[in-house]
C-alpha cells in the first residue's frame, strides 16, 4: 500500500499515510514552456493498492489533469487498485443542465476519473444538492467521508453552546448543520439564499435570537460572499460576535474580506493559512474499513 500526492494536498496525504502505516510518495509534476503538465511516479507500483491523495480547488483544472495523468499512469505501471482521495470534489455545484445544451460537469468529471482507471474514490462532504448522492454519477465505488465530528469536537474545545448557536446560510447546509448539532449539543438554525449571480447573493431570515454569538458554518466558500451577506443580516438581526467555519475553503482571497466581520477557519481538504481542522483520521477510517472488506453498505451506514 502506498499513498501518493501532489504538492498542495501533501500535508493531509503525509498523514492519512501515517495513520494507516503506508509509504507516502510525492509525484513529480513539472510544466513545459507552453504549459504543459509533466507527470512522474517515483515508485515502483506494480501489484500494489496506490492510493493518490489529490484536492481539486485552486486552479481545479490543472489538478483535474494531474489527477488523470497519474491515475493512468499506475495503472500503466501495474498497480494492483487505484483510490482516489479527492478532498474537495471540484464541479459538483453544476449538477444539472441551468441552459439548454449546456454541460453538466459534475457527470463529466465522474466519468472522466472513471475513464482514468480509478477503482474507488472517498470524496470529503461532497456538495450534494440535486444529486443526492455520489452513485448517481460514479459507478465506481464512491464514499462520502464526512468531517462533521472534527468540527463538533473544535465547536467543543472552543466555544460554549449557553452563548454560540450555528447558522446555516442556505437551505442545502442543513444536514451538515444537523449532525453537527446532535454531535456536539449546540443549537442551530438555517436561512435561506437566493443567488442571483456568481458575486450577487441574497440572505433571508428574520429570526430573533436569545443567543447573540454566531457560528456560521458552510461546505464551500469560494468568493466569500455568501458567508458576508450572511454576517450582515445577522448583524441587522442583532447577533454581536461572529466566527465562521469552512469546510472547502477555495480561495484564500476571500479572507481579507471576511476578516473585517469575523474570524475564519477550514478543514484541510485544501490547504490554506486557515486549516485548523484536521480531517485525516476521517479518511484514514474510511480507508481502513474499505481495506478490510466491509461491504460497501457498511461503509456507507458509518459515514
Ligand atoms: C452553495 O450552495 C454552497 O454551499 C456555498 O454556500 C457557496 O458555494 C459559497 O459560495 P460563495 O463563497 O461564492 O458565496
């Protein structure tokens, strides 16, 4: 067993490899002068279950390719299994066809990586709004690996449920925000969003709250604006204090913005100055089970 990775998801692939006792191996990735992507595995695979570590946010496409590449590469090389660990799962908000003829790219990305040789793939709290789960896209075997225990267990040492409540901003972060509350005690609530724009959002929600310190959690932060908006209606519904946690932080541009309202963290699933939620003991347990041949009905129940 050996756990290979590039350069941006090195960090959480190092530790998964360490949890489950495999070798850890960075594949070499170069670029031509016409940008061209150079792929090398620098380990013998042949007979051998390779896991790939590789998150596919900040410049998605580029690792998209390297993903492919190094996929068929093992394969060539004659690795016995390929899994994919795919941290954030890139595309998966284009689920369905908004304007005639366009590309659905959350189907297109699945069948691609299906067409790499991958066997497997473990996605991290993939965001499922009109598909509702990961098989509807990959016949492959796919799991969601979910970090809502790493976030309780933070909400926890960190903060008090007598003066934080969590809030979700749109109707589609509500089953994180449940089993984060049945996890860790704390209360939340959900608003609702309306997007008008890639930058152009609305927030509504007129509850008045006893408690006015506000937990803002969401799966995705790509341009900021959503958990922005959100601060500001809650601040016109008079919550004081605001903290904001992030599964797939995508871009660390947003964070001058953010910091003006609120202090911000984010899991590791992509590596930025904000990951203080280590989520590799998720996907080491999600991996050790799919190894030890549970069914693939066991490992969906666990997580
Ligand atoms: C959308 O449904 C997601 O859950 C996030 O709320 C959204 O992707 C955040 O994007 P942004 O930071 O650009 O508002």
């Amino acid at each position: 067993m050996i756990v290979l990775s590039f350069p941006s998801s090195r960090s959480l692939a190092r530790k998964i490899a360490k949890r489950i006792g495999a070798k850890f191996s960075e594949i070499e990735v170069k670029y031509f002068p016409d940008m061209e992507a150079y792929v090398r595995i620098k380990e013998n695979l042949e007979g051998k279950d390779v896991i790939i570590v590789q998150t596919l946010a900040q410049d998605p496409n580029e690792k998209i390719i390297q993903l492919l590449f190094s996929s068929l590469t093992a394969k060539n090389l004659k690795a016995r299994k390929v899994i994919a660990l795919i941290p954030y799962l890139a595309y998966m908000r284009q689920d369905k066809m908004f304007k005639k003829y366009e590309c659905v790219s959350a189907k297109a990305l699945a069948k691609l990586i299906e067409a790499s040789g991958i066997d497997a793939i473990f996605v991290l709290n993939p965001h499922l709004h009109r598909i509702k789960n990961l098989d509807e896209i990959f016949s492959i075997p796919s799991f969601n690996v979910s970090c809502e225990k790493e976030i309780a267990d933070y909400l926890k040492k960190n903060f008090s449920k007598d003066e934080w409540i969590l809030v979700g901003p749109d109707i589609e972060s509500k089953p994180i925000l449940k089993r984060i509350s049945e996890i860790s005690g704390f209360d939340f609530i959900v608003l609702r969003k309306k997007r008008f724009g890639p930058k152009e959002v609305k927030v509504f929600g007129k509850r008045k709250m006893k408690k006015k310190n506000a937990i803002i959690i969401d799966d995705i932060a790509s341009t900021g604006v959503t958990l922005i908006k959100t601060i500001k209606l809650l601040k016109k519904l008079g919550f004081k204090k605001f903290y904001c946690i992030v599964i797939h932080l995508l871009s660390e541009d947003l964070l001058k913005e953010i910091k003006k309202y609120s202090q911000i963290v984010s899991t590791n699933s992509v590596q930025n100055k904000t990951s203080k939620i280590d989520v590799s003991k998720s996907f080491a347990d999600a991996i050790k089970l799919y190894l030890t041949q549970k069914s693939i009905r066991e490992i969906d129940e666990l997580f």
